[in-house]
C-alpha cells in the first residue's frame, strides 16, 4: 500500500538521510578513536569535562537553531558523549595495555 498512499517519496527521503547520519556518525566515532591514540601517545587523560561542556552547549544551540525540541538534544548528546567516551576509554585501556602500563596510568 506504500505506492498508493502517496508515502513513499517521504519515506526515500528519510531513508537518505538516515543514511548519511550514520555515515557522520560513524565518521564522528572514527575521529574519536585518532583522539583516544593521540591522548595515550601524549598522556592526555581521557575525560575533557570543559570539552564536555562546550559540545553539549553547542548540540543545545544548534538543536535549537533547527528547531529541534531541548530534550531530544540532550538525550542525544548524553548518548554520543557516553558512547564515544566509553570507546575512547577502553582504546586507552587497551593501548596502556600493549605499552605494558596498568589501565589510568601513565607507561
């Protein structure tokens, strides 16, 4: 019934664009992972919170700007944040590891 209920064209749409969320998003979590590397070769600790806090102001700004509601945007920064700093962390723990260095600390 798709064809004759005139849904389809918005359906495609959607479809292209769920496509290209999950390619920046994937993108986003291939980008964090160059990030957990550098802060490991550095010694940098993992957890940014000023970082932190300037990206969930600017996911906030913008959701607005596109009038998406307030709590979807946090949601949604709440669940990227925790799921790109919990695959920066265990890449950190992993890397401490192959160095020989305990997991948080330094080799």
């Amino acid at each position: 019934m798709s064809g004759a209920d005139g849904l389809q064209p918005f359906r495609d749409r959607l479809d292209l664009i769920d496509d290209e969320l999950a390619r920046l998003l994937g993108e986003r979590f291939q980008i964090c992972r160059e990030v957990a590397v550098h802060k490991s070769e550095h010694e940098i600790p993992m957890m940014q919170p000023n970082r932190v806090e300037v990206v969930r102001r600017r996911y906030l700004d913008r959701g607005c700007a596109a009038a998406l509601p307030a709590d979807f945007c946090g949601a949604l920064f709440e669940l990227l944040i925790a799921a790109t700093c919990r695959e920066e962390d265990e890449l950190m723990a992993r890397l401490q590891l192959e160095r020989g260095a305990e997991p948080g600390r330094a080799a």
